[in-house]
C-alpha cells in the first residue's frame, strides 16, 4: 500500500471526519475543536459523520459516545 492510499487513521489515533483534527480524549461524544457530534464505529473504533448509517472502512454498526 503506497503513503498515499494508507487510511488517515492510525492505531490509537482518532481523526474528527469534520476538521481532521486529532480526537485527543476517545471518551468525548463531540470533537474539542470543531464542536461537532460524532459517532463511532463499534467494530474498528474510528469516528465518522454523525449522517453516516455504517461505517465507512467496514461497513460495522454506529453508536454515541
């Protein structure tokens, strides 16, 4: 997999879909500095659009922190 195609996601880092900032503390259901509301994937624990129905990368259930 070349730089390029690698997911933004990291292990152990967590990126608000909003304004790709790092979600520094995982227990927030909101990202610090945008403000916004997120949900998080249960099966592969990034966060997505509150809009989203699946997960993105794995298509795993959604749920509120």
């Amino acid at each position: 997999m070349s730089r390029s195609e690698e997911p933004k996601e990291k292990k152990g880092k967590r990126i608000c879909p909003y304004c790709e900032e790092e979600i520094l503390d995982a227990g927030f259901p909101y990202c610090k500095p945008c403000g916004v509301t997120l949900r998080y994937c249960a099966k592969c624990d990034i966060a997505v659009v509150r809009e989203a129905v699946v997960c993105p990368q794995c298509s795993g259930e959604l749920e509120w922190r």
